[in-house]
C-alpha cells in the first residue's frame, strides 16, 4: 500500500520513516545499518514481515537483502551508530508527542 501511494504521488509529496520511541531498540539500530548500504526500506520490509528478533536473525535478514554482513556487523556494533540512532529516536519522540 505504502509503496503504491509512493509511486502515485512521486515528486509531490516528501515521506518520512520516523522511529517513535524514546528508547533504541535493536531492530532500530539495523534498519540503521541498512540504511549505511543504502538498504533501508528492504531492512524494514523484513522487520515488519519477520516475526524473529536478535542479532543473527538481523544478520540473516541482511544477508537476504543482498547487504555486505560483515559490514552490517561492524556498523551494529559500533557505538557511533547506538548514539545517532539514540538521538534520532530521542528527538523523534519529542516531536511527534
């Protein structure tokens, strides 16, 4: 549906995916490290539609969507992404109270 909306009103609205919690979760930080390769929206597909959590179902969903899961481990387990996705959430929550 999402998608069809998308296409239907290309280049007459702007669309935002906005994580609403005031906390990170671990799903959070991999939509996160998908959207470092450019995958985001493949990431949430399988978020939404996967009923398994945890880092190596993560892993396992980025291997399916073609990212490099090497790197996909690298970036979830670098602090720098935990505070960007922290503070995104952070000021989300802020906004959209």
């Amino acid at each position: 549906m999402l998608e069809n909306t998308l296409k239907k009103y290309f280049g007459k609205i702007n669309f935002a995916f906005v994580f609403y919690s005031d906390k990170v979760t671990r799903a959070s930080i991999a939509a996160e490290c998908a959207h470092r390769q450019n995958k985001f929206w493949e990431m949430k597909e399988m978020l939404y539609t996967g009923a398994e959590r945890g880092i190596n179902k993560y892993i396992k969903y980025a291997n399916s969507i073609g990212l490099d899961t090497i790197q996909f481990k690298k970036d979830f387990d670098d602090p720098d992404i935990y505070k960007i996705t922290l503070l995104t959430d952070k000021n989300n929550s802020k906004i959209f109270k």
